[in-house]
C-alpha cells in the first residue's frame, strides 16, 4: 500500500494507494491542501477514485466537493450523512474497493450521527471517533456522548490491540498510535463504565470552533465558499450558533433523503453503486 500522511494545522489526511493499480483513495481532504494532495498522487504516480470524508467536519472546510468538480470523481461518506452531494453511502461493514485495497466501513456515531472509522490492512482510520491521547468533543450538533461510548468500547477498541491509528486530528506532531496504546493512556479511556464516561463528555465545558456555522453550511451544501468564510468571521453567542447549525443540518437532512446512492460489495471485486429510493 502506498500511503501518505498530510498535516494541516491540527488536521490530517491521507492518501492511499493501490501498487499494483495505482489506483487511490484520499480521506478527509481539507481545503486548502488541494495542491499538496494533487502534487503527491502525481509523484507517487496515484490516480484519485475517491474522496472520502469520515464524518460531516464542523472545524474546518472539506475538499470533497472542489476536488470531485475537479477530477469528476464521486465523493463517499456514510449514510448517515446529511449532505446531498454525496455519491456513495457506505453502511457499516461495506467494503469499499480502491485497487487491491479493501476499505471497511465502521459505523461510529457519537462525535456527529454520520462518523464512521474505515478499516485496512494494519490500520484504521479514525476520523474524529477516537484520537491520539483524546476522542472527538459530543457537544456539537448530532454528537451524542453515550453513542460514542459504544462506538468505541463496543466497536473500534475491540480490535486488534497492534491494529495502527490514525485520526484525523493530532496537535502534538504524533504520526499514529495503536489501538493497544489508546486502551491503556488515553485519558479518556479510562472511563470504563458508561454513565461515568458520558458525565465526562458532557462537562468538558470546550469552546466552539471557529467558523462553526460556515464550515457545516459549506461541508453539507456548498453553501459559501472558502474565501467568503474566512472574511466573514463568526463572532455569535454559541446558543445562537447552535440554533443556527441545527437549522443548517435538520434543513440538509430532507435534502439527503431525496436520492443519493446504496453500495454494496460483491464477490468479483467491484462496487455497484445504485439509485435509493427516497424515505417515506
């Protein structure tokens, strides 16, 4: 597997490819990085099949829908995701086929409904579910403490201890841990009973991100661009940003519902991507 790792201020993401197709994968892309990450598939002789976003991000821009314009590839996200550009929905435990690669879908609720972590080889993309020494914050719109508590003891830290993680955040300069090494000194981690790690998610008292509203309105709809956002400025009190974002997120939800993709993994090797129908 090819792979590379590409810093941005505290966020991560990263290309995977295929040696033997050369065909790739980039997971969770951020806006500004967009030269970078054509410069290193161009070197590493990768072409992008797909851009994936591990959950709806509330602290930065996603490149998901430049690039998709830009190399007419489709975007991926779980199917959970309020987003109504999103091409492939992915379920829990679906593979998605880059090459030689299998990606697996796990389906983490808790930081926002649509996170999910994706699983290959000896790694496991985390998103914002589970981070180096910490997890992702529940107190954005969708997040929800308990659900994150099963997603991880549940789900994510039941697998192989020498399994390597990487999230998409890291503030310290740190590469990876292992799942291994989150179980025993992450913070976090040590809250084992249930009730007490969501009373501990839920008095973290933590500040709201920059550009809140801008950044969801703009990773869920295209709703204002990068540049626009950065002279706009948020400066409301957070009881207004929420009201807002929620508004933002319940408004894209009946948009995502109007169409949009199902996949499923087939024994030759491929994906077959077809029409879903609309919820009742």
């Amino acid at each position: 597997m090819i792979f590379e790792a590409v810093a941005s201020g505290g966020c991560r993401s990263y290309l995977i490819g295929c040696e033997e197709t050369c065909a790739a994968a980039l997971i969770d892309p951020e806006l500004g990085q967009i030269d970078r990450y054509c410069a290193l598939a161009s070197r590493d002789g990768l072409r992008i099949r797909y851009l994936i976003d591990t959950h709806t991000h509330a602290d930065h821009f996603s490149a998901t829908q430049q690039l998709a314009r830009q190399l007419r590839v489709p975007v991926v996200m779980h199917s959970a995701s309020p987003a109504p550009f999103v091409d492939v929905r992915l379920q829990g435990g679906e593979l998605l086929i880059v090459g030689r690669l299998r990606l697996q879908a796990i389906h983490t609720p808790g930081h926002t409904r649509d996170s999910m972590c994706l699983m290959v080889e000896d790694r496991v993309f985390t998103g914002d579910t589970l981070l180096i020494g910490g997890t992702g914050r529940t107190d954005l719109p969708s997040g929800d403490a308990g659900a994150l508590y099963d997603s991880l003891f549940g789900g994510v830290l039941k697998l192989e201890p020498v399994i390597k993680v990487f999230p998409a955040h890291e503030y310290k300069g740190r590469t990876h841990s292992t799942i291994g090494q989150e179980l025993s000194e992450n913070p976090r981690l040590q809250k084992r009973d249930r009730s007490a790690f969501i009373e501990m998610m839920q008095n973290l008292n933590l500040t709201m991100p920059a550009h809140i509203t801008e950044a969801l309105r703009t990773n869920m709809s295209g709703g204002v661009t990068f540049g626009g956002a950065l002279s706009i400025g948020v400066s409301v009190a957070s009881n207004t940003i929420d009201s807002r974002v929620q508004a933002v997120i319940d408004g894209a939800d009946v948009d995502a519902r109007s169409g949009g993709v199902t996949v499923t993994a087939t024994d030759d090797a491929h994906i077959h991507a077809t029409a879903a129908a609309a919820s009742p």
